[in-house]
C-alpha cells in the first residue's frame, strides 16, 4: 500500500525538491530572493566573478618581471609558477566535472572562489615577511669604480627560495578556483537557457570576462608606479632598471573583491529549471564510476571533440605562450617601463578582445551558421592570427651594442685590467653608454671613477678605465647613466596589427566552446569541459611556461648574479628574442590549423547547434532582456 500521507498525484521517483529551485541558503528562502532565481541574474553575477578571476591571470603577468628582479630568479622559474595554475584542473577537474552535477553547483562556485580568495592574500605575504630590499632602496649612492661595497646578497638567497614557494602555492590555489568556474559554472548557465540564446549568454560572459584580464592590466599597471614601499624614496624613478614597483597591493584589491561578489552566487538555486524532467535528474552516485568510465570512452571515441581540442591545445600553447611573454618582449624590445608595457599589452588590446568576442557572440546568436561555416569561419581566423604574428617577426627595433669589455666582465671582472680593482657588483643592473655608443652594466664595470649631475637628472661618468675615446681631445662626460638610444619606429605598426589580430581572434571564442558543448550528449557537457580542462592543463598550460621561459633565457645577454647564483635576466639580445618568441608561437599555431582542418572536414557530422525541445520556461526570449 502507498503512504496514505502522499497527495494522489505525487511521485516517489527521484525530483527535484522544492528548495532545489529556490534562491536562498540553509533555511533561508524568503519570497522576495525568489526573484532573483533567473539566468540573468546568475549571469550578472558569474560575469563579476570572471572578470576578477581573469584579473588575478593578468595582473600576474603584469608584475613576474618585477618579481624576477626583487626576488632574482629567471623566467623558468617563473614558468613553474605558472605551471601552478593549472596543476589542480590535472588533479581534479575530470572529478569535480562528473560529481559536480550530483551537488549544489552555485555553491560549488563560491566554494572554489573562496579559495581564490585565500591565494590572493597569501600571494602577497612575502612582501610582508621580507619587505623591500634594503640595499637597493636604501643606498642611493652611484656604485663607479674603487666603490667599496661588497655583495652582501648570500643572506637573502633563502629568502627568495621562501618566496618563490609561496607564490607557488598561491597559484596552486587559484587553479582550483578557475577550475571550478569554468567546469561547473558555464554548464549550470548553459543548462537553464534556450540553446538558441545560449550564444549570447556565452557571448557576454566570455565578452565580459575578458574585462578582467583588461582589468588586470591596468591594475598591475597602476600599482607598479608605485615604489615596492610606497611610503620610502628609493633615489630613483620608475624608469631605471632597478625599480621595484608595489607588485603586492593588487593582490589585495582582488582578494577583497571576489569575495564581494562571489558570496551572493551561494544563493542561488541547485536548478533555476522547474519543469526539468525528473528522470533524467540522477541524484545517487552507486555505479558512478563505472559510469564516469562509460561516458570518459565516448568522448574519447569522439572524433570531432579530440581534434578540436587538440586545435584548442596549440592555439593556447601558442596564443597564451606570446600574450604571457608579451610584456616582457615590450619593456626588452621597444625599452618600456614595466608599468607601460602592461597598459599597452593589456588593457589597448584586451578591450580590443572584449569588443570581438561580445561581437562573436552577437552574430552567432543573429546568423545561426551552421556547423561547417562555423568552424571554417574559427580555421579562417586562426590563419589570420598566424599570418599577423608572421609579420611580427620581421618587425621590432636592433639590439643595443654591448661593450665587449663589459660582457667579459659580467662573469670573470678578475681577467679585466680595465676594471679588474673596482669591486664591481653584478647584482644592482645600472646601465650607462658610453660616447662610442656601448652599452656598459653599470659605471663600475666601465671602469668609472667619478661622476657629476647633468640635465634632466642623469649623470655624466669621467675618467673611465674601459672606456677609449674616440677623439681623445673630448672632454665631455666618457658614459651618462641610460641606456643607448636605437632608432626604432615599428611600435605603434606592431601594436595595431596585434590589437586587430587580438580582436578578429576574440569573435571565435564563443564558437570554440559551443562546438565542445555540442560535440557531445547533453549530460556529458561538464564532464567534457572537464575532460578538455585537464587536457589543456597537461599539453598546454602546464608546458608552454616552461617552453618559452627556456627559449627566453636563451636570449639573455646580462643576468644578474649573487653569490655566484644566477637570478634575473637584466637585458636581452633584442632581435634572438623576437625570432625565439614568434618562431615558437607560429609553430604551435600552424599545428592548431591543421587540427581544425579536420574537425571542418568532418562538421557536416554535427547538428543541433540551436534548437532543443526543452526549454526552460523562466529564459528570456530578446537578448535586450539578459541584463
């Protein structure tokens, strides 16, 4: 017999409960959270998210050479920070794709923000463990030649090490942070809209989201004009190589920011869906693994998905790999303060990316193309994104001359006559040119004996042992502290054609991720952005910091040294970098064409990009009605 307490019509079989489609958390649901149980809503909301997540992406690149020079260590290690970052979706996201829809996925989000939260804060505490660098902000004497001072950086070498691993560990954190936005929030809003608009609602996430490495940008930008200590005059400005700007107070600004706006995503219902079918909402997890198996095998025997996120896995490689290094390749190529390459690098062209994929977005959900011209369109655009770094490679500005007596005595000053008594250090890069047009790593290692000041605060160096006039009747100043003027006009040409590359690029970006979306069985939708997570972390994310930090060192002339421990690099050869970084990017982007040539050949196989005979009933019908 029935339990005698159960209304006629209802159903013992597994639905969803009442407060599963409500707003509100715990015992706390009241009438007027209600109306905010509404795609819209989470969007907005998922949109803030992403934005300050992309920051903390960004605002890292920003400021790691920064840190390379204040904590000295070269940009492979910076790599296997990066690498970080995208160990926890190895770790975790095939997991947390499959049994995420067996919990409450909002708050799953907010969990994993949280996180994020704590990396921020904990990114930031080596500058409150070790503070500034005394010995360069304090001394604000120039170092030249018979200057006293010995290195006294062997002390702090433990230090660094301290703090390369707690920046390590901070974006460890992060990672599963990302993960789980990405894997469980983009399928909990994909599920609760029409197909036909989820273009759109894809359209302004992504669009919106690429505020937040915009947002990073000008972040790092801002705090980097700022002295490590805001509050301590370190005797010289942004513009010297030396500058260490306040890299830790942005991580602060984005820890209190995501935990704003990330707690209210708790609220939000386990299904905004109310007429989802109930039996197809699975809530037991017996046999689960077996199941996790089955379904692993049909994206594996998925063709279309395998060489589409094959294409995925090149084009980040490439892609990610030259946007990460592009600051860098700024402040060496074109002498950018660190602070300005990070404006031009990120917010010019990431505003640029914002407006191509929020357009990207709009004409698919306008057009509806099919299939084959949408993934031709995405093949069209990654040809042109080759062709626009092809052209990037031929331009860029000569290296500055490098004193032969100079990079000599970088590593062995003892085997130098010229300078061989000034006790030079290696580790506080001062650069001046001498009158030949040689660029010297500091007066010291020109063999400098005294100095004046000259107009617009620089400093004329005299009597120098390694410098040899040219005309020995010259009087004026033998070196002055800057570096050499190269005459290079390419900048802006090479912004612009990166800016439109960026953009064009963006408008593909929904397509990308609605073929992974629909490529696959409707339930399988977070265990493939799961699956194709992981394999972006294993084959993508996780080697291209370290492949282009190796490439990179490989281009460095002068490196700073401590305790005869190599640390930062302090200059590049200019034209090695630029054939190093575009040659890399372009093969793993020809790699990527031929992947998506497949996928096209094989997109007359796909359907049903649009259109679904369920749909929620609470979904917005005209686009004007998302926000």
């Amino acid at each position: 017999m029935g339990d005698p307490s159960l209304p006629k019509d209802s159903n013992p079989s597994p639905s969803l409960d009442d407060e599963d489609t409500r707003c509100g958390f715990g015992n706390f649901h009241p009438k007027w959270l209600q109306r905010l149980a509404h795609p819209r809503y989470f969007l907005l909301f998922f949109c803030l998210i992403g934005i300050l997540q992309g920051a903390y992406f960004t605002y890292f690149i920003g400021i790691f050479s920064t840190l390379e020079k204040r904590y000295s260590f070269d940009s492979w290690i910076t790599g296997i920070i990066f690498i970080a970052d995208n160990l926890s979706p190895v770790i975790f996201g095939l997991f947390v794709g499959y049994y995420g829809k067996y919990i409450h996925r909002p708050k799953l989000v907010t969990f994993g923000m949280m996180i994020t939260v704590f990396s921020c804060f904990l990114s930031c505490l080596p500058y409150f463990l070790f503070g500034i660098e005394i010995n360069r902000s304090a001394s604000k004497s120039i170092e030249y030649c018979y200057h006293s001072n010995k290195n006294a950086e062997c002390g702090k070498l433990s230090q660094n090490l301290v703090a390369i691993i707690i920046l390590f560990i901070a974006n460890f954190l992060n990672g599963f942070g990302s993960m789980a936005y990405y894997t469980i929030g983009t399928p909990y809003l994909d599920d609760n809209v029409k197909k036909k608009n989820s273009p759109l609602y894809l359209g302004a996430m992504f669009a919106l989201r690429i505020i937040g490495p915009t947002f990073g940008f000008m972040l790092s930008s801002f705090c980097l004009k700022y002295y490590e200590n805001p509050f301590v005059d370190p005797g010289f400005d942004s513009s010297d190589p030396r500058w260490v700007g306040a890299w830790w107070i942005g991580f602060i600004v984005l820890g209190l920011a995501i935990f704003l706006v990330s707690f209210p995503v708790a609220f939000f219902p386990k299904q905004m869906n109310v007429n989802t079918d109930p039996s197809k909402v699975d809530l037991s997890i017996e046999s689960s693994i077996s199941d996790l198996c089955l379904s692993l095998k049909k994206l594996i025997n998925n063709p279309i998905l395998m060489f589409h996120t094959l294409s995925v896995v090149f084009q980040i490689n490439g892609l990610f790999g030259y946007m990460v290094y592009m600051p860098k390749y700024m402040e060496s190529q074109y002498r950018k303060s660190p602070s300005s390459a990070n404006f031009f690098s990120g917010t010019v062209t990431m505003i640029a990316m914002v407006i191509g994929v929020f357009l990207g977005g709009y004409c698919i959900h306008k057009i509806k193309p099919r299939p084959r011209l949408l993934i031709g369109y995405m093949l069209f655009i990654e040809i042109f994104a080759g062709s626009v770094l092809l052209s990037a490679f031929f331009m860029g500005c000569g290296s500055s001359k490098i004193s032969q007596t100079n990079s000599a005595s970088l590593y062995s000053p003892e085997s130098q006559v010229c300078n061989r008594d000034c006790n030079c250090s290696h580790h506080n890069f001062e650069p001046v040119c001498d009158i030949n047009g040689d660029v010297h790593f500091s007066a010291c290692s020109a063999g400098c004996l005294n100095y004046t000041l000259l107009e617009n605060k620089k400093k004329g160096f005299y009597n120098c042992s390694c410098i040899t006039p040219l005309d020995e009747n010259n009087l004026n100043a033998s070196a002055t502290s800057e570096f050499c003027d190269v005459n290079c006009e390419t900048f802006l040409p090479y912004l612009v054609i990166v800016t439109l590359a960026k953009m064009f690029s963006a408008t593909a970006r929904v397509g990308n991720v609605l073929v992974t979306l629909r490529c696959v069985d409707e339930k399988d939708k977070a265990l493939a952005l799961g699956a194709v997570e992981f394999m972006i972390s294993i084959f993508a994310t996780i080697p291209y910091p370290l492949l282009y930090g190796y490439i990179i060192n490989k281009a460095c002339i002068f490196w700073d040294e401590s305790c005869e421990q190599r640390g930062n690099c302090w200059i590049y050869d200019n034209d090695l970098f630029r054939y190093y970084l575009h040659s890399l990017s372009l093969s793993f982007i020809f790699l990527g064409i031929c992947c998506d040539f497949v996928v096209f050949a094989m997109s007359s196989k796909m359907s049903n990009l649009y259109d679904t005979n369920e749909e929620p009933a609470n979904d917005v019908e005209m686009h004007e009605n998302i926000f």
